[in-house]
C-alpha cells in the first residue's frame, strides 16, 4: 500500500496563538500516536515543503505537509481464498463490503479459509498488494450486510476512533431485524449494560452490577405474517449488543442459535446491517452506504 497525503496549511490552519506544529497538525487530522511513531522513523514518511522534518516543527500558512505511507507487509497467517465478495465502494483509504450470512469476518480454528479476510487477502494477492485486513465494524459470523475495512494504518485509527463509543456519533450504524409478534411500544430506546455470561466465553447478557454501558434505538418499519421488521440504530457497539437487547425487551431475534434458536423461519439470526454513515476519514465528505434486505430475510416477510 502505497497513499500520498497532502496537506496546504492556510491562515485558518495556522495563527501566531496556535503555534502549530507538524505533530499537533496531524493530530488534530486523527492521526494516532502510533502512525506518528512509525512514520517518522521513514526517512520520506513526513516532509515539509519537501523535506524531511522533525514533528515539532512548526507550521506557517502556505506551507505544504505531506505524508508517505508505505506498508509493505501482509496480514500473517491469513491464507487467500477465492470466495464471493459484493464490494460496495473502494477508494485509496476504505473499502465497504456486503458480507454474506455465513461469512465470518476473520479466520478462526474452524474457518481457516472462508472468511472475509481470506476473501481479501485472495483478492489482493491478485493484484499484487500488499493488504493488512483491518475491519472496523465486525459482524457476527450470520449477521449479513455492510462493514468497512480501512485500507492503511490512518484510515484505521481515523475510522476506528468513529466506532469508539466516545465518538459513535461519527458513526451513524442501523440495521434491520425480525422479530415475532408486535412490538409494544413501537419505538423506543433500550439502556441496558452487557457484559459476559458467566460461564460462558462466547454469549453476553444484561448486566447492571459489571456491565458496561450500552444503548439501542429501535422503530417498527413493518408488520406482517405474525412478525416484525424493525429498523436499529446503534448508540454504542458491544459484541451481541442487538442481539441481547432485543431479547431483554422481550422481542428476540428469530433464528438465533445463542439467545433464541427458532429456526422455524430462517436458520440465522435475522439481523441485517443496513446502513452506515460516516465522514471520510481523510477528506472529511459525508458518506452514505446501504445494502438490500436479503433474500433469506425477505422470505420472512414475504
């Protein structure tokens, strides 16, 4: 992965009061710690007018920062893997997929090779790039639809920081779940902390003595056939964080085999991301992305 930034500091950027630096300049775009460490032991990682500088230099208007990424190594112990991939954009920074139910997001002892990341990694070995699997918004294994993959180290920490739950209005992430019956009320937000079950290394639950804070808005879109279609927006992004709430309100999800396993209408958890909205993490534009409810979850309502 070869990326170019360029920055043109204007008047704005730069006051006598800020005495801006290179460091705090950066900083301020949503670079970690982290990147500046590793950029500045390249010798061309960060140039000021064209040369090499040292990250408490300080910045005029007119001048002109500009970074180099270079990221020659590949995710270890990620075997490609020619598998279906629904790209859905791609840029020099991201990328938004349309993962398939069923599809996990990293390989594990039972999915070697079938996983998003193999996917990718299948993917970018054809072209002949490098490419470090960095997924920010993880789905569950059966959870299908929309999720993002930051393409370098700061489109990570830029996009990562979006995903925080101190940042998550950055984030906008709804989904769209079926449920059985009619939900009562309609619309509403769930507040209630998760945390895991005792006992268990993989399911969650409420937790209002240890569990950490967690918030889920949710509105009916549509009744039929005896359940429910809701749409989901996430307040925060704990593992399951749906999953239970849904649950904890009275309404689980059909088809999920950990807090609710009522196959009789779909074998997978009906849970769908729909919708994310965020800003670009390097040019700041506002960007929308949805994906169409899925078959297996349009039978339901059909």
């Amino acid at each position: 992965m070869n990326r170019t930034l360029r920055y043109l500091l204007s008047e704005d950027d730069v006051t006598s009061s800020n005495k801006l630096t290179v460091k705090g300049f950066l900083k301020s775009q949503g670079y970690s710690v982290q990147n500046l460490k590793i950029l500045k032991q390249q010798e061309t990682g960060i140039l000021l007018n064209g040369l090499p500088v040292f990250l408490n230099a300080p910045l005029s208007p007119g001048d002109e920062l500009t970074v180099q990424i270079r990221e020659t190594r590949s995710s270890e112990n990620i075997l490609p893997a020619e598998l279906p991939l629904d790209i859905v954009y791609e840029d020099e920074d991201l990328l938004i997929v349309n993962k398939a139910a069923g599809m996990p997001i990293h390989p594990s002892q039972n999915n070697r090779d079938n996983s998003l990341a193999n996917a990718l990694a299948f993917r970018y070995q054809n072209l002949g790039e490098p490419f470090t699997f960095r997924c920010i918004n993880r789905l569950d294994r059966d959870t299908s639809g929309l999720t993002i993959i930051a393409k370098h180290m700061v489109s990570a920490g830029i996009l990562g920081g979006y995903a925080a739950d101190k940042a998550s209005a950055a984030l906008t992430r709804e989904y769209l779940a079926i449920v059985r019956g009619q939900v009562t009320p309609p619309s509403g937000v769930i507040t209630a902390p998760l945390g895991r079950k005792p006992g268990s290394i993989i399911e969650r639950c409420v937790d209002f003595e240890h569990g950490e804070p967690a918030m889920t808005y949710y509105r009916v879109l549509e009744e039929k056939n005896g359940c429910s279609l809701l749409s989901l927006t996430l307040g925060t992004g704990r593992t399951h964080q749906i999953r239970i709430h849904m649950k904890y309100l009275g309404y689980p999800l059909i088809g999920d085999y950990l807090y609710n396993p009522d196959r009789e209408l779909i074998d997978r958890q009906a849970l769908h991301s729909y919708r994310l909205c965020f800003p670009h993490p390097i040019t700041r534009e506002r960007m929308e992305f949805t994906a169409p409810l899925p078959e297996d979850m349009r039978r339901v309502l059909a």
